[in-house]
C-alpha cells in the first residue's frame, strides 16, 4: 500500500525551482567566498552519482554504517509495531531497508515509510525498490528541504525519526544543534531518533575518502555547476573547474571546492553584469562536519532526549547514536 508523494508548494529543488532558490544560489555566488548550497548536488544526475560514491572502496562512511545497521537491526526495531519510519535525506533505501529486514512480516504490514528529500527522483525510485522487495509497507514519501520543512511529517503516529550518514555533518555546529533542538520539539515521548555521526580519525583516511581514485566523488561535485545553469540559466562549464577535497583540522570537517583553472567569466540571463571567476578561486560547495563523543551528548543536551544506545564498529571510524525521548 502507498500513498502519494507530499510535494510542497515551496519545493525546494530542480523541476519545481522558485525565486527564493535562485536568490540563494546567487547570493552565495556573489560572496567573497563564493559558495553552493550543498543541497542542490542532489538532482537525478547527483543523486545516482552519490549511490556510485557509497560503492567506492574509499569512501568507508556508507559501508560502515550499514555494517553497524546489520549488526544491530533486531534490537534497533524491537517494540517497532505500528510504527512509523522516518528518515530525513533519504537518498537511496538501502539503509532504511537493513531495518526493514528486522522486522516480521506481520509488523512489516503496519508500518510506514516516510522519506524525506528535496529528490523526487530518489524517493521515487527508493518506493519502487522497497514495493518489490517487502509489497507490505506504507511508503508516503515527502519532497522537501528537511531544514525548513521538517514539520510536514507532524501527521505521523509513533515516530522513529532516522537521519543516517552523517548527513548532519553537512550543517554548520551551530546549525547542527539548532536542528537537533528543533527535532527535540517535534519528537514526543517514547519516539526516537537514531543519529548516524562520522567520527573525528586520521586526515589521511578522510582525505582518501573524499578523493577517490576514479573520480566519482569529482564528477558529484561539479555537477551541482549542472544544477546551478538549470536554476539560474547561467552557462558554467564543469570542465573548467577543479574538484578540491581536504580536511581542515582545527574546524574537523572536511570541505569541498571546486577551483577555476583558468579566468572565467559567468553569464546570468536576468541578472545584470557578468560574474568574474579568476584562475585559482573557489566555489565552496559542502562542509562535512566529524564528531567527537562530547558531540554525542551536546546533541541531547540541545534536543531533550536520552541516549538510549551507542553503536559503533570496530575501528570507531563511525557511530549510531539511538536517542529516546
């Protein structure tokens, strides 16, 4: 059984672009440092290049985390019945899926799937996939920016919130707890939230992870320049820039660039002047924050919720919080 997509009047992504998208792809544009909001990496194209980047053998976050899911799946979903799965930037499925396993068939039918992301695309792929693999479950998936927009799963009974792959590392600190906070509010008593974090470790596996040999991660990166001409209908040529990844110790985040090779200047069709891109500058396009055991409790701290468990792998490279208000 499913229901139809939520697709809010204020979407905020490709097909369905308003004003305020363009005004923020072309503020952070005309910035100092200029810079993307790393929302927009996510079209059709992105998204597919992003599954190929958790299939990479560098890149450690996705299998690590799956690898945590499968180990504690039984006890993540116990007591379970009835309730609904909520998972914030929800990409592909494959995760929500390992939990789905863990439940038997006549739990499976009264529960709910609800993905939450700013890719049609994807969430309609992603019920496709869980439709032929378990038939039984609800799938009411949402297209929304899950910053401002986290509100539109309020309609939901009995909520385990997940937000999976250390998606919250993309936020800055402050932005992180304010969006905890903000879960706090919404989440009611016996709910939950599993929060997976990537764990401060060695630059040079961070580095390696965002640096791949084959170039996925690259091409992932300069295809929000794809985005930004479908937006804005400027002419970037991906091809003139250069992905740079790098880990920046004192702020514990990796952060992502793209550098212009050459001078390059920028047409905006309703917009006027040109925008100029000297050799050598950058457009910053994701942070991705790592986190630390203090992180753990700030986040419960802000939230109002206990820690329930902490689940890790061997190496520590990656941890599951399971909090519980």
């Amino acid at each position: 059984m499913q229901r139809e997509l939520t697709i809010p009047s204020n979407d905020v992504f490709r097909e369905i672009a308003t004003k305020t998208e363009e005004e923020e792809m072309l503020a952070g544009l005309m910035a100092a440092q200029k810079h993307l909001p790393c929302k927009f990496f996510y079209d059709e194209a992105g998204s597919k290049l992003f599954e190929q980047i958790t299939r990479l053998e560098e890149y450690y976050p996705s299998r690590t985390e799956k690898s945590i899911l499968k180990r504690h799946a039984g006890e993540l979903m116990r007591g379970a019945e009835g309730a609904s799965l909520v998972e914030i930037g929800s990409g592909d499925c494959s995760k929500i899926s390992i939990l789905l396993q863990a439940l038997p068939k006549a739990i499976l039918k009264t529960s709910i799937y609800v993905p939450v992301d700013v890719s049609l695309s994807a969430i309609e792929e992603s019920r496709c996939k869980l439709e032929e693999r378990f038939g039984a479950i609800e799938v009411c998936g949402i297209v929304a920016d899950f910053m401002q927009q986290i509100h539109l799963v309020s309609q939901h009974e009995n909520r385990i919130f997940c937000f999976f792959g250390s998606t919250i590392g993309n936020l800055d600190r402050r932005d992180a707890v304010r969006f905890v906070a903000k879960l706090g509010k919404l989440i009611k008593t016996g709910e939950r939230l599993l929060l997976g974090l990537d764990m401060v470790k060695d630059k040079a596996v961070l580095e390696r992870a965002y640096n791949d040999e084959k170039g996925v991660t690259a091409k992932f990166n300069k295809n929000i320049l794809n985005v930004a001409n479908k937006i804005l209908g400027t002419d970037f040529e991906p091809e003139y820039f250069r992905h740079h990844a790098f880990f920046d110790e004192e702020k514990q985040r990796i952060e992502m660039h793209l550098m212009a090779t050459r001078d390059i200047t920028i047409k905006f069709p309703f917009f006027e002047g040109d925008l100029e891109i000297p050799k050598g500058q950058t457009i910053h396009t994701e942070n991705s924050h790592k986190f630390t055991s203090h992180h753990i409790d700030e986040f419960a701290s802000a939230s109002g919720l206990s820690v329930r468990a902490v689940y890790t792998d061997s190496n520590r490279w990656f941890t599951l919080v399971d909090y519980i208000k």
